[in-house]
C-alpha cells in the first residue's frame, strides 16, 4: 500500500512491527505473526506502555493472572480502576473489551481472558463486550464463510458457557451486526493513515486486511459510543496490542466522545511443546471441548519438562519449574492456592516431586476445570436463541452511530 505525501510519520503511539532487544536479536509481534526470542521487557519499551505497579494489582481484584504477573503492562490502567473502585464501590461506568477471531476450537490459551474478564464482571460490575472478528479470519486465514461460521458457531458455545451476566455483556459478531460495525468503521477507517497502518501492522496481503484495523478500533471505542465516554479496559495478549494503539490515535484526536481505551497486556500461556504462544495451528493445544483422556494424553506425552534425564538425577539435582509446562499451566491459573504453589515449585527444585507427578497436579486441575466448563456449555439450547439477550438494542445501535455522527435514513 503506497503511503501518501501528507502521511509522512504515523500517529504518537505506533509503531514498527520489528521489535530488537538489547542482545542484538530480533522478534516480530503482531497481530498475526508471533515470532523470535521474545523479551517482554523490551516490549514495553517498543510498545509504548507500562508496567503495572504492585500498588496497580492490589487495586484489582484478586486473580493469579495479575497477581503472579502474567498481565504485566498496560495503558491507562489507574483512570479503569479508578473507575471500578472495587475496594469502595465509589466509581463510575466502566468497560471491558475483549474477543476472539473465530478460526477454529477455542483452546485454553483463548480461555483464560473471558474467565478474568467475568471475574472482573462479577467484582466491580463491569460491562463487558466481547467481539467477534468472523471477517477478519476469512480475510486473514484462507477460509471460507462456511468454515468461519461453523466455527463461529462453536466460538459462541463457549463465549456463553463462561457465565457472563446477559445484562452487562454485548457480544458483537461483525458480519451479524454490520448495520452498526460497518458505518462505524468506515467513519473511523478515516482516521487511520496509510503510513500509521505499514507502521503498526505492516503492508496488508488485501485491501480487506487493510481495512480491519478501523473495524478494530470500532471494537474497542464502541462501549463509550453506546454508554458514553467512559474508562475501557482491553485485557489482551501482548501481540494485540497493535490494534489498542492504533483505536487510542483514533480517540486522541477529539472528533468523538470517547476516551483513549486502556489496556492491560498480557504474556502467552506456553504451547504444551515449551515457551511461545499457544495455537490451535501450531504445536499441541488442549481445546475447551477435550475429554479428561485426551488431557491426560495430551499433557503426559508432549508437555515439556523442566526435570531431570533420569529418576536418579532429578531426585539429586531436582527440576526446574521456570521451563516446566505443566508448572506453567498451574502457575498461569489452574492452581489459585499461592501456598500450594509455591510447595510445588521447592518440592520440584529439590527433587522430592516427579516431573510425572507434577504433569498428574496439572491434568487434574484442567480437567476440572474443563469439566465444570463444558457442561455448561452442553445445558445451552439453541445458540441463536441463547445469544438473543447479549446482542446490542435497537436504541443502543441507534445510540453508538449518532454519537459518531453517522447519519440514519
């Protein structure tokens, strides 16, 4: 996409999709290519954003997510919490933003963010939008409707087992809701230069891909165009970040009623294999709908261990639950017991517990949670009619396009 005369510097907050640490190496993150030795920490500074303080997590409610620091950076933070106030119950209105591209099963790397967003629902008594990008994945992923759709399908089944309160939650498919996505968009599509997009997302493969990054933004200032200029909070993984950036040059320039979204930005839950994102596509995955068998089978044969060659060996010289997968997994959010946590990680150290047995503690845990997950997602009826009490009003559709002044006929 050739970049015009007048676009000659992209907005304040973007920027190159190339990320180099210190050490001289190179990573890539963005959307939709996560790869190298990623540094966390130079990410923040790549990025722009900062990291929470201890005073920022105490403020949350409590969640090994944040309290164990996989969610460690953000944006704007301090103006959400002020807003939640969930210590005084004195704030305000106050907004999550979080989604999912439909692609395929959610795993449990997709997961973990709507079970934090609906804790944060039930604490504070957030509203939480979730999107659904079911054209961006055809744009992207080489699949047809049909495909995007039965995966759709499967995507909602989920989204609705989670338990969020219908009252406060908006789901947003973009292809069902177009008739307020789309107008959005294009308004927005506006803002966004030629150059700010290569900067942030690099050159788009179609002009399709081009245009998402408005429909994104769309996602992400929609809250505040429906309830008014509010604090949003987007709980994301790092490689998303991109999009909130690019919605907060949008919201900068004052043409709308909204805030600057915040952000909260997380790291990855390791694939099964060792360090690095879980996909569905790359690696092994443990999906929402696998049996306890499949886990179990999954978890013994492929996660990566941080113990010893030989029983002997480990015993003597113990493992290490940095690198340990299945450590990780409880780490992350299946174990919530800080004490036994802890035990696990000095008995695994000095070689009193097994790799084998501290692989059984994270089967066990996913397994019940998977299983407490799944059925309530098998209790759900037809889920059009399911979905009904999430979608977006009338008035409120009316409501978010005349706040960003798109004329109705």
């Amino acid at each position: 996409m050739p970049a015009h005369d007048d676009d000659a510097t992209a907005t304040d907050e973007s920027t190159s999709n190339k990320n180099a640490p210190a050490d001289g190496g190179e990573f890539t993150v963005t959307p939709y290519e996560v790869s190298g030795d990623l540094d966390y920490d130079a990410l923040l500074e790549d990025f722009g954003a900062d990291r929470l303080t201890r005073e920022n997590v105490e403020r949350f409610p409590d969640h090994p997510l944040l309290g164990r620091g996989i969610y460690y950076a953000g944006r704007d933070v301090d103006a959400y919490l002020d807003a939640a106030a969930p210590e005084d119950g004195a704030g305000g209105t106050h907004s999550i933003v979080t989604g999912v591209g439909p692609s395929g099963p959610m795993h449990l790397g997709h997961a973990l963010v709507f079970y934090l967003a609906k804790e944060l629902q039930d604490a504070t008594g957030a509203t939480v939008y979730v999107p659904l990008s079911d054209d961006e994945k055809y744009l992207s992923k080489g699949l047809t409707f049909e495909e995007v759709g039965a995966a759709t399908r499967q995507n909602l089944k989920d989204l609705l087992a989670v338990g969020f309160d219908p009252e406060r939650t908006r789901i947003v498919l973009d292809s069902a809701d177009a008739d307020v996505v789309y107008p959005l968009a294009a308004t927005f599509a506006k803002e966004i230069t030629t150059n700010q997009l290569e900067a942030v997302y690099g050159r788009p493969d179609n002009v399709g891909m081009g245009f998402y990054p408005a429909v994104q933004t769309t996602h992400l200032l929609l809250p505040q165009l429906v309830e008014g200029s509010h604090p949003t909070l987007v709980p994301v993984a790092v490689d998303q970040d991109p999009h909130v950036r690019v919605s907060r040059d949008v919201a900068a320039k004052a043409r709308y009623p909204v805030e600057k979204p915040g952000a909260l930005l997380g790291k990855f839950l390791p694939d099964l294999s060792g360090p690095g994102k879980m996909s569905s596509s790359e690696g092994e995955a443990i999906y929402l709908t696998d049996d306890a068998e499949t886990v179990r089978e999954k978890v013994l044969a492929h996660a990566y261990s941080g113990g010893r060659e030989s029983v002997d060996e480990h015993r003597e010289h113990g493992g290490d639950p940095s690198v340990d997968v299945a450590f990780q997994y409880l780490r992350y959010f299946f174990e919530r017991d800080d004490d036994h946590l802890a035990d696990l990680a000095e008995r695994y150290r000095s070689g009193g517990l097994l790799s084998g047995e501290l692989k059984l503690e994270a089967v066990d845990a996913i397994t019940d949670f998977l299983d407490a997950h799944q059925r309530r997602r098998e209790a759900l009826g037809d889920v059009r009619e399911e979905l009904e009490p999430y979608r977006l009003t009338s008035e409120e559709r009316e409501r978010a396009l005349s706040a960003a002044g798109v004329p109705r006929l």
